[in-house]
C-alpha cells in the first residue's frame, strides 16, 4: 500500500501433511493498519498459513519476520506473545465458564493470589465494548449465549490480548447482518488504530465493503495479490480455478429417465441447518452435494441415515414414505442405505481391530445365522471385497490402523459393500488419501451407479462434482442453492453458486429437486 | 513412519506370538513365580491337591469377573456387584423356603434377581445415558438397602439348597470340583460369544468406538443392554455358589468381590477403556490374584497388608498397560 | 438483565439444594419430639458436617469431570490415624492434626498423580488407591480404639454461646480458607475449565494440569478434616470398610443433589454442602416418622437413584444422536 514497511512477512513457506503438500513456497506481506484478505477454494491452503502464523503449526520450510526480525512460534502462546492473535473457526471458550471468565481466561488479573473480579469484569467489559458487543454481559455463562454471541465474545477475547496482527478465520460465519455490520466497524477502527487485520472469508461482498489487500491462493500457493476493487468478481473467481486437471474419471452413461428414483426428499428441515430441502436420486444415478464446507451437506447425509432427531418433511424410499430413527433402520431391511462417514478414523472404523472384524462388522446379521458368525461364509465375502477394491494388506488379522489412509477408506467402504446397499451415501470419501486411490474410488462409485445403485456424493473437491456427478446439488446455508445438470457443472459454476453470486451465463434456477 | 511396514512386519510374525498379548504373558508369568515363590515357603505349593484347592476358590471370582470383563468390554464398569452377589446369594436361599417349588427354581431366581439390577444398569447406562459408575453405585446401594429391609440387617437364615451345595463343593467327575467344571463351562461359552457371534463382535467394536459401531448400524444401546444383565447375572449366579459353598448367604458377602474382580480383568490386559482383551487374560488374572490371596494368608499377612498389596499391585500393572494415550 | 439474574442463575443449584434442606429441615425439627431446640440443631450439625466434608472432596474432583472413588477410605484412614495422633497436650495435639490434614493432603496427591501424570482412569485408580488407603487404616486400627484430645473434641463438637453448633462454625471456616480461595484462584478455574471442555481450555493456554492436581490434592485435605471430625464426635478410631464406602457413595449423591454436574465444569462445593445436609436430613426422616430403620438404606439408596436419572433429562434435548457418543 503507501509504502509502510511490512509488519510481518511469510516467505518461502511450505508445509506437507504425509505426502499431501498444503502450502508449497508461499509468500504473504502484512502490514500495520491494513485489512488484508485472504481467498481461494476449499484446500487451497488457507487454513495451513494461517496455523502457520499463530503457532499452531510448523512450516517445513521457510521464513518469518515480524519488524524485520525473523521469529518462530512454538505455541499458540508463544504467537500470542509477539502479538499475532488468531480467531480460529472452532470455538475455543469454555461452556460453564461466564464471558468475564472467558475473556481474561489465559491471563486472569490478580490480587492476593486470587482473581480480581472487578478488574476482570472491568477488562471483560472494555473488551466487549471495542468489540462492539456491549450488550452481552460480563455475567452471562458462555453456554447460555446463541452461536452469534459467542462469535463476538471469542472476538473480544482476542481483542483483550491486545493483538498487533488480528487472524480472523471465518469468524463472520456464524454472525447475523446486525452483527457483522458492528464487527465491520469494529475491525475499521482497529485499523485506523494500527492493527494488521487477516480477514479470510468465502464471503466476497464482505471482502468487497472491508478489504484494502487481497491475496488469493491456489494449490498451496499465492497466485495474485492486487488492491481490492481492482477485480471484477468473476475474474476472482478465475484466479481461484486455474487449477489444471489431474484426475481421470469414468465416462458418464448421461440421463436415464426411465430409472426409477429410490431416494427422494421433501421439504426437509433440521434446527438451524437444514432449511427446507427436497431432493430426489435415481436408480445407477450419481448425484452431488457441493457448496463450502459445512452448509449442511453432513447434516442432510445424517439425516437420511436416520442420526438427526426432530428432522420435519419427509423422506421416501421407492416413493413411499418411511420414517428412519436409527442407521440399523436406515441399513437394514428394505431400505438398504449405507453411508461412509466424514472421519474414517472415528466414525468408520474401529482403527485398533482387525481388517477381518471391520469389514463384517456392518453386515453382522447377513453373516451369522442365530447369532453365530458363519466363518466361511464371512471369509468368502471378505475375499471377494478385497479383491473388487483391491485392499493391499498384509493380512486379514492384522489391526487396521495399520493400512495406509488409502487402504482404510477403502476398507470403509468394502464393509458397507458386503451389504450391497442400493442407497449409498458418501461424505468426502476421498480427503486426504491418495490420487492413485481416489481413481480407484471414482472408477467404483461409478460401477456401483451402472449397477443400479443411488448415489449422492458430497464432496469438498470440485474436480471430483465435475467428474463424477451426474448432477450437482449446491448448498448454501442449509439450502439448495442450484443445482447443476450434466454440462452445467463447471467450476466456474460451483464455485459461483457456493459463493452465492451469480455467474454470468449461469442465472439461478428455480425449481430445484426433480 | 510408514504404518504399511508396521504391518507388513506383524504379518510376517508367527501367528501365536502375534496374538499374545504381553499383558496376557506377564501375567502368567507371574503366576508361574509367585507358584515357585510359594514353593520355597512350602512344598505343598506345588501339590495337585492345593492347586485344585485354589482352582475351585478361583472359580467363584472366576464366574463373577466374566461378567466384569463383559461390561469392562465395553468400556464401562459395573460397581453393584457386592449386592448383586448378596442379592443373588440371599434370594435363592430364600426361595428354598418355599417348598419344593421354591427349591426347584432357587438357583433360577438367585439369577434372575441379578439379572434384573443389571437390567437397571443397562437402561441406565444405554438409554439414559447416566455414566457407568454412577448408575450402578446407585443400583447397588438400592439392592443393599431391599436386602437390609428383606433380612432385617441379619444374616439370613435360610440355608442353601442341595442343589447349589452340590454346585459349589460336590464333585461329577472324580477329583474335578463341580465349581471348576462351572467356571469351565461359563467361560467357554464367553469365549464362544467373543469370538464367534455377532453380539461378541458388537462388544468389541462398542468398546473401541461405540460412534462408530452406532454409524454401522449396530444397535449399540440393546447391545450394552445385554452385556449390563449378563454381567448382573453372572454376579448374582457367583453368589448362589458363594452360599452353596458357604451353606448360607451372609451380609457384605460381595464386598470382597469387587475389587479383585476389577483388578483380574484389567491385570488380564483388558483395557479399562473397553474394546481389547481377551477372555485367557481374564483367567490369568483370576488365578494370579487368587493365589496372590492363598499366599498372602497362607503367610498370615493380616487383612490390611492384603488391601494395600492388592491397591499398589494394581496400580503398578496399570500403568504399564493401562495408560490413555498421551497425546491430545 | 440486572447483576443478581445472572448471580441467581449460577448459583441455582446451590439454591435450590439449600431450599430441599430447609424444607427438609423443617419437616424434620418439626416433627422431632423434642422440637426446634439447640439440640436437636446440633447434633443434626455434627452428622451433617462429617458428610459435607466429604462431599466438598468429592465435589473438587468432580468438577475436573473426574471421581475420587478414595475419599471415603481417606476419611476412614485420617479417622484411625487422628485416634493415635490428636492426643495429649495442646502442642502434640497441634502436631497431630497438622500430620493428620499432611496424610490427607499426601493422599489426594497421590490419587493426582497416578490420574494426571499417570494418565490412568480416575476411577479405577482411586478403588486401587482406596484398597490402599483402607489398608492403612486397618494397620493402624485392626480392632477399633484409641482416644483423642477431648477437650479439643468437645470444643469442636459443642456448642458456641449455648446456640451455635461449633462444627457449623468450622465448617464455614473452612469454606472460607480451602474452598473460597480455590474456586477464586487461576488453578481453580483450571478445574473448572477442564472440566467444562478440555480441549478449549487447552486452546486457551490455561494451566489444566495443576489445576487438576490441586484439586485432587485439597480433595484429599477435606477428606482428611472429615476424618479428624468422626474421631472429634466418636473419641475412637475405627477401619470400618462399609462406613468408608458409605461415604464414598453419599459423598456423590450429595454432589449431585448440590447441584454439581457429574460432568465437569459445574457447581460449586457451598451446593454440595447442602446436598450433603439435606441427603442426611431426609435419610433422618424416617425417624422421626418412626419408621423402621431398616428401611433408611433402601431409601437413601431410592433417592440416590432418582438424584443421578434426573441429569439424564438434558439427553431429550439432544438433536443429533452422534452427540450420545461424546
């Protein structure tokens, strides 16, 4: 901007998860009294520089100056101490605790070896007010606050560490308009005081109203910084794409409209999650849920798989309506849905036991008769999987934590194949394994589709919408937005659609759901 | 670093060292020394006779920790069994009051009555959700308290059964007491359900990640359900034998079963965060502490010196094996 | 929404345990033959304070989300010891309460460290510690006996001014020097933070792990001064397993009556303070009904019970069943 000297500067900076490079020799220039906003697409290593700078990770490589001298963190404390402060998405304040409480939490003021209340109500209390948050009570118990309210004290608890870089990651996303209308001005005062601000959001009229600088990443890399207003939105939005393709899939067979559709939702609501959606699935149809990450695409998969209570509208299996309170309901019998969880690791496997007992352990009834497990039966269905999914193990016997992330997916997905679902629900099956895996994924969802099976695939990857879907569902904010059919589905339109802005030669469409 | 290569080593072990747990190992070990230890002080250690003794003394634990290591298992703990022992102690010897009808199902009703406080447990547990150790602290307080109203704060006394005599003491095959044969019996059938049913396969997987086992369309509640009346049972058809061995059912008759029930499971490498251990270990440590008890009195170590043995030894084995994770 | 709302609205646990034994209490003065007197007041006090000692423990513990399965076994432990210690003149009395309260203190300590640096599960770590503990007792006391300071006794158990039960006023007392400080001090909102949400008191640089230790340590004191309170009301010290264990037990249903969540991270030891008077008021109830006392187990039992079902109501407000499994 005008020339001040850089606050703060990243340079070179990479960082690799197992074989998966987040960032890979990123730069990043922050100065004092400037909003500088970070963009780009889900995975595009955002998350990973900004944990980066407040401590919570190391960089493989690459350096860091804070008033030109090179620094690294050990901690979050120890990033708090030079005055970067971070708003991390996941809340990080205690329940029980009241919001002076939780202000003043990692350095409470003292008196006589006690904590000083007043102080800590006077602090609590000033801090609220610069956050322009003073209608939430010093008083008021963390858990009692709506997710809004929280929002804002985490935000004052940051300001009360007296922060010279200020990180907020997503930290309008859970905020009404009202409310990020004060944060707004909050966050434009603490610039003209002299604070660097790193604001990320998907939100692109935020961005527009508040930032001075943008930086927009790809790949793990920054691939442009320019003033902000100096681009037109759809050019954004190609800078964020330009991400050449490295996966092959499966040609698509096109519509069949004589399938009969097997899963079909209407008007379905949940809390504050789902709002009225109705969908519908064919038979050896692959539909997509895309969008940002969590605008309800893991709740609607949950909700079919009958985990969501006080769920309103209806679900229908063959065109009849059916009421499913349980996965046991949702995976046996007639319906014959099977779902792949987001978390493998705690939700689809039981990682200290064998490949053997986590591939049978969905179809336990389909393999024992009186309650006793038919060895041979079960050997002869575990081997035809291994064999369809190719799961490179040592040994059936062995626990199955020890399999490559690859292999495990894998694993999770053979055991609920020795069902032989008809409905099948998948929840970004292929985040963090490996590219020779997903093709072997895509290849078989694929399969399974021309089998006859339903399909409906959330993804956090576009390339893979692209690719594998027959249509795509978008969803913003509990709602389906768009949705996208057949040649449709480019990026530019998924990515237009998650951010909620219309595209040229992509006007919304009304009438969603078949 | 590469998890593939750890299992590609653990494939290429021999199958029976693979499977062993050491915690299995050590503890048979440890029995094997404390065997010879005994040895040393007195020849007779060494006897078939004192070691089918202290078999058939085992056997009572034995029955009452199969229950245990169930709801251990699952990554619970069941505290009412001191008055589930006494309930089921008492109220069989109480429905051999009754006649010839009450002596026929005095050892049915001994069971059931156990049964019926695992129930509770179990809907407690499973279906409310209340923490394991809470709900059946309070199960086994209310126990107590029917039993007092029931005996009147005495010892009760009805005597046992033929039937429950002849279990606990009598001999069906020359030299084998009947209460081994029992212990045999029930701990066959556990291995059976642990590695060959589906409800065994349930309890694993509830107990390593019950999210997990719930998102593969187990119903994880019925199956904690059962596993809760199984062990309230087991505990309960302990006491039958207790009083069968005894002649009688006495006050607090449980209480010396609570913690050396715990203590063989978990010292059998079960994990007390459920979902790992097998049965042999649970044998292991049902032995090792019986003759850790023989010893101990045999040598005429008074109560207190058994007490803090027992606490330390416990607390040592655990923290070679029974740690939590370190990370966070 | 004035200050007091919000005071109102964090202390409604303790209120509402306070107004259970209020009513209780009267229910109870009410209908004693020899009515409301100072009497019938203090020797309802000194039953009441040996439970509340130990429910105050219990509820340290408990608000770091863990168990101190020990605490009735270090009341039993500290009772033997103060039957051989708190005797003689004033000096060796004053030693001996202070070797008494150090046992107490070395016991809680002890169960802190093989929780927090041990990483065991609390609960099966204190049963182990608590054999060890009853072990000890029984060492020190293989048949009941001994004798302590009576006149330090009697003082303790008397009454102040002919009205004030003494063992209230050492109760308070010991509210404001153990307990006040602890929940005001960093530490003790470690506790709490811990055991509200570890991982978010973890992301807030907060010191978990001394907090817990100390709490586990001061569990250990209380418990201790229980101890020294039974010798103080009994004269002797006894190793008796069912009284330990009873305490143990009533100690959690006084906690949960007094309004501390058995999950962690709420409540308050003044709550469970009066859990632990109105849970023996009730249990005493039935005598002054005439009814059987063989009937006070079952029914101390019955309300312990319908105490720990009752936090199982929030579950009914669960959404999203995943969240049973956390």
């Amino acid at each position: 901007m005008d020339g001040a000297a850089p606050l703060f500067r990243m340079e070179g900076i990479s960082k690799r998860y197992g074989g998966v490079r987040a960032l890979e020799k990123a730069d990043l220039t922050v100065t004092a009294g400037g909003i500088h906003a970070i963009l780009g697409e889900n995975g595009a290593g955002k998350s990973t520089l900004i944990k980066i700078m407040a401590g919570v990770v190391a960089p493989d490589e690459g350096t860091m100056t804070l008033d030109g001298r090179e620094v690294s963190f050990a901690s979050p404390a120890a990033a708090n101490q030079a005055g970067i402060v971070c708003i991390f998405q996941e809340l990080s304040l205690i329940p029980e605790l009241s919001v002076a409480d939780n202000i003043v939490i990692s350095d409470p003021p003292k008196r006589i070896g006690m904590i000083d209340r007043k102080a800590q109500r006077r602090i609590a209390e000033e801090a609220l007010a610069r956050a322009g948050a003073s209608d939430i009570h010093p008083c008021a118990l963390v858990k009692d606050l709506p997710l809004s309210r929280r929002q804002m004290v985490e935000i004052a608890k940051a300001l009360a560490r007296k922060p010279r870089i200020l990180i907020l990651d997503e930290a309008t996303s859970a905020l009404t308009a009202a409310d990020v209308a004060k944060v707004f001005e909050v966050l434009k005062r603490l610039r003209s005081e002299g604070l660097a601000l790193l604001y990320i959001s998907h939100r692109m009229n935020e961005i527009a109203e508040l930032a001075d600088h943008c930086t927009v990443f790809r790949n793990g890399r920054n691939v442009a910084s320019y003033p902000a207003g100096s681009k037109s939105d759809n050019e954004v939005v190609e800078l964020m794409i330009g991400r050449e393709y490295s996966h092959i899939f499966p040609p698509k067979l096109g519509p069949n409209a004589a399938a009969t559709t097997v899963l079909e939702a209407r008007n379905l609501s949940w809390a504050d999650r789902l709002d009225n959606i109705s969908l519908s699935v064919r038979a050896g149809e692959v539909v997509g849920l895309g969008g940002l990450d969590g605008q309800g695409q893991r709740e609607l998969l949950l909700a079919f798989f009958g985990v969501l209570r006080g769920l309103s509208g209806e679900i229908l299996i063959d065109g009849k309506p059916v009421s499913i309170s349980s996965p046991t309901a949702a995976s046996h019998g007639r319906i014959g849905m099977a779902l792949i969880p987001e978390d493998r690791k705690t939700e689809g496997l039981m990682l200290p036991m064998t490949v053997r007992e986590n591939l049978s352990f969905a179809a336990l009834d389909r393999l024992s008769k009186g309650g006793i497990i038919d060895r041979a039966s079960e050997q002869r269905l575990i081997d035809d999987m291994v064999g369809l999914l190719a799961i490179k193990t040592a040994g059936l016997d062995i626990p199955v934590g020890a399999l490559s992330g690859g292999n495990q997916q894998k694993v999770v997905i053979a055991k609920w194949l020795m069902r032989q679902p008809r409905i099948i629900l998948l929840n970004d099956p292929t985040r963090g394994i490996d590219v020779g895996t997903k093709q072997e994924i895509y290849q078989l969802m694929r399969k399974l589709a021309d089998a006859g099976a339903a399909i409906l695939f959330y993804s956090t990857d576009y390339d893979e919408l692209i690719g594998c879907c027959d249509r795509v569902l978008v969803l913003y904010d509990g709602a389906v937005k768009r949705e996208l059919v057949g040649a449709e589905i480019t990026e530019h339109a998924l990515i237009a659609s998650a951010l909620n802005i219309h595209g040229e030669g992509a006007g919304p469409r009304q009438g969603v759901g078949a | 670093m590469s998890e593939t290569t750890l299992g590609g080593i653990a494939g290429r072990m021999p199958k029976f060292l693979r499977r062993a747990d050491p915690a299995v190992v050590t503890a048979f070990a440890c029995i094997v020394i404390l065997l010879l230890l005994g040895s040393l002080y007195s020849r007779s250690f060494l006897s078939p006779e004192y070691l089918l003794q202290q078999l058939k003394v085992a056997s009572f634990l034995g029955v009452i920790a199969t229950g245990m290591m169930l709801v251990i298992l699952l990554g619970q703990i069941d505290l009412s069994v001191p008055w589930s022992v006494a309930t089921g102690a008492m109220m069989a010897c109480a429905a051999a009051a009754y006649g010839s009808v009450g002596v026929a199902l005095a050892i049915p009703f001994g069971v059931l009555c156990g049964v019926a406080i695992g129930l509770v447990n179990g809907i407690g547990v499973a279906y409310l959700r209340i923490p394991s150790m809470i709900i059946t602290l309070a199960t086994n307080a209310v126990a107590q308290g029917l039993m007092v109203v029931y005996t009147g704060g005495f010892s009760p006394q009805d005597s046992a059964t033929a039937a429950m005599r002849y279990l606990a003491t009598g001999f069906t095959i020359p030299g084998v007491p009947n209460a081994v044969i029992i212990w045999a019996l029930i701990g066959a059938a556990m291995v059976f359900v642990l590695t060959r049913t589906s409800f065994g396969r349930a309890v694993y997987g509830i107990g390593n990640r019950e999210r997990a086992a719930y998102l593969s369309g187990i119903d994880t509640r019925r199956i904690v359900l059962i596993a809760f009346a199984v062990s309230g049972g087991l505990s309960a058809f302990g006491g039958v034998l207790l009083a069968g061995y005894a002649s009688k059912a006495a006050q607090s008759m449980g209480d010396a079963y609570l913690l050396p029930s715990i203590a063989a499971v978990v010292l059998g490498g079960t994990s007390i965060l459920g979902g790992r251990g097998s049965y042999l270990g649970t044998v292991a440590g049902v032995i090792l502490i019986t003759l850790l008890q023989s010893i101990l009195s045999v040598m005429q170590m008074p109560e207190a010196g058994r007490q803090i043995i027992y606490g330390v030894v416990i607390v040592a084995m655990l923290l070679l094996y029974g740690r939590a994770p370190a990370s966070r | 929404m004035k200050d007091w709302r919000y005071w109102l609205a964090e202390q409604r646990g303790t209120l509402l345990a306070f107004g259970i034994f209020i009513v209780m209490f009267a229910i109870y003065s009410g209908n004693h033959p020899a009515g409301f007197t100072a009497n019938v007041v203090q020797t309802a006090a000194n039953k009441g304070v040996l439970l509340a000692f130990v429910a105050m423990a219990q509820t340290l513990v408990v608000i770091t989300a863990g168990i101190d399965l020990s605490v009735g076994m270090i009341f039993t432990l500290t009772n033997c010891m103060a039957s051989w210690l708190v005797i003689g003149t004033g000096l060796e009395t004053a030693f001996g309460v202070l070797a008494v309260l150090g046992t107490g203190l070395l016991c809680g300590a002890v169960n802190g460290a093989i929780v927090i640096y041990g990483r065991l599960q609390p609960i099966v770590a204190t049963i182990a510690t608590g054999a060890v503990f009853f072990g000890l007792a029984l060492l020190l006391r293989p048949v009941p006996g001994g004798s302590v300071n009576e006149d330090l006794a009697d003082f303790l158990t008397g009454r102040f001014f002919g009205v004030v039960p003494a063992s209230l006023v050492a109760l308070l007392v010991i509210v404001l020097v153990v307990w006040v400080p602890f929940s005001r001090s960093e530490f003790g909102r470690a506790a709490y933070a811990a055991g509200s949400s570890e991982t978010a008191a973890y992301m807030s640089g907060v010191p978990i792990r001394r907090g817990k230790f100390l709490a586990y340590t001061l569990a250990g004191l209380l418990a201790a001064i229980g101890g020294l309170f039974l010798t103080f009301f009994t004269y002797t010290g006894e190793a008796a397993y069912a009284s330990g264990n009873a305490y143990t037990l009533f100690s959690i249903a006084a906690v949960v009556l007094g309004g501390v969540s058995l999950f962690g991270g709420k409540g308050s030891a003044i709550g469970a303070i009066f859990g632990a008077l109105a849970f023996r008021t009730i249990g005493d109830l039935l005598f002054v009904f005439d009814f059987d006392p063989l009937w006070q187990p079952l029914f101390q039992g019955v309300i312990l019970l319908i105490a720990v079902s009752l936090g199982a109501f929030a579950l009914f407000r669960v959404r999203n069943r995943l969240e049973w499994f956390l």
